[in-house]
C-alpha cells in the first residue's frame, strides 16, 4: 500500500471515528426523494457513449482520437490520482466545516453507496462490451493483428467501454454538487472541473474514447444519485441495527495501517 492510499483510506473511514450512528434523524425527507428528471443528464450521457460502439460514430470517436494524436502530447498521469480527489473533498469539505448541515455518517454512507453501484456498473460493462481501447486500435483493427490480441489474452486491452477513471471522477462531483451545490457552488463547480480533467487526461492518454469518457460520466453521476435516494433508507437499516456508538479508528505509522473497531448493540 503506497502512502496515497493510506491517506486515501484515512480520509475514507476517519469520520467513523467521531460520528455516532444515532446522531441523525432517518426521515425520509424530500431532498432524497426520486426524481425522473434527475435521469436525463446521466441517460443522455449514457446514450452518447453507447452510440461510440456503432457507425458512423464509431468511425468519428476514431477520427477524434487521430486528431489528438497529431498534436504530440506528452502523456498526463496524474488521472489515476485526481480521479479520487471531488470524492475525497466531500469529506474534507466536512472536516473544514463540521457545522454542516449533512453529518460526517451521511457522506460515509453516501460514498460507499456510490462507489459500489459505480463499480457495479462499470465493471459489469467492462467485462461484457468488447471495446478496443485507442492505443491498440490500429493494431488490431487496421494491420493485421500482427501480436494476435483478444479479449482473452488481453482482457484490460479490450474493456475500454466505459471508463472506469472518469465515472469515479464524476461521481465524486456529483456528490459535491448534491451537498454543496446549493450553499456553496464553487466547490461543486471545481469537483467538475476535475472530473472533466480526469476525462480529457484518459483520452489524451489514449487510454479511452472520448465517447467512452462520455459514458463514464453519466455512469458516476447516476450512482450518486441513486445512492443519495438510497441514504433515508440506509440509515434507517443502521439505526435499527445499532443502538449505540459505532467507531473506527485509523491508525498508521507510514508503513503499515491499522483500525480499531468498536461498536455497541
């Protein structure tokens, strides 16, 4: 484990530590309530991705990527960190301003929810879709598949629909505009700034389709919504479960992490 996702993990289960599941009122309250609109966004999205697997887009998501190509970029890693940073900020955000009107356990569950139906989705396509990704296209599509690719030797090759990074990324600035949105607009507009950045990063990278990227994001901002209509619900099932205190606390010493466990029925 590097020292990145040790203070990931930290960020992740440290509101545990000092939240009591019995400190919040479980009703199910308007805010969370299920919307239809709130699925056009993300379906849209979903649908301009999709098209990128059938002509003529298919043959446009290719003649983007040419284009990009020709400038000589010099590749960008810094997506696989800045993924993780609008849904690490919701937590932070929290620890900044603890007078907030949603408790730490309320953006806990939140993230968990929503990480776990993003997963869900993406992975269950990624594994199902057979999608070359960009840097491989040429190769195998164009001269002869001269190294004998396939979804079978080369699985992480062939799973470029959706991606992964950028649902991650949207998620997390979907989580931001859920909660801060209305009070404080500026860190839900720089929570898309950087899924937005995580995007263009992986189609510079040659890492994904932009169409790809197109499908991620809706993938990552329709799992935090769900997961937000989920929250009354979930704390309703935690509170009947448990009746006192539940706590986590990390402890690391920079090379090894530790978590203390404790809860009361």
């Amino acid at each position: 484990m590097n020292l990145f996702q040790r203070i990931l993990l930290i960020l992740l289960i440290f509101p545990l530590s000092v939240t009591s599941v019995r400190g919040q009122n479980d009703t199910i309250n308007n805010a969370h309530a299920f919307k239809a609109q709130q699925l056009i966004v993300p379906g849209v999205l979903v649908a301009a991705g999709v098209s990128g697997l059938y002509e003529p887009v298919r043959t446009w998501k290719v003649n983007v990527r040419d284009n990009i190509r020709e400038l000589n970029g010099n590749p960008l890693t810094a997506d696989d960190y800045v993924q993780y940073m609008p849904a690490a900020g919701v937590l932070i955000t929290n620890l900044l301003m603890p007078d907030e009107k949603y408790a730490i356990l309320d953006r806990v569950l939140l993230l968990g929810s929503s990480y776990a139906l993003m997963a869900a989705m993406v992975n269950g396509i990624k594994y199902t879709v057979v999608s070359p990704r960009p840097g491989i296209y040429d190769e195998y599509a164009l001269y002869g598949n001269p190294r004998e690719l396939s979804p079978d030797t080369h699985p992480k090759s062939f799973n470029s629909f959706p991606s992964g990074h950028t649902a991650t990324a949207f998620m997390g600035a979907e989580l931001a505009r859920l909660e801060y949105g209305e009070d404080y607009p500026l860190i839900a507009v720089g929570a898309y700034a950087l899924a937005a950045g995580t995007g263009f990063m992986r189609v510079w990278n040659e890492r994904h389709w932009c169409t790809d990227v197109l499908a991620g994001a809706g993938l990552g901002i329709l799992s935090a919504r769900m997961a937000w209509w989920l929250l009354p619900y979930e704390k309703r099932i935690i509170n009947k479960v448990f009746k006192n205190d539940v706590a986590v606390v990390p402890k690391t010493n920079g090379y090894h992490t530790e978590l203390a466990f404790s809860v009361s029925f």
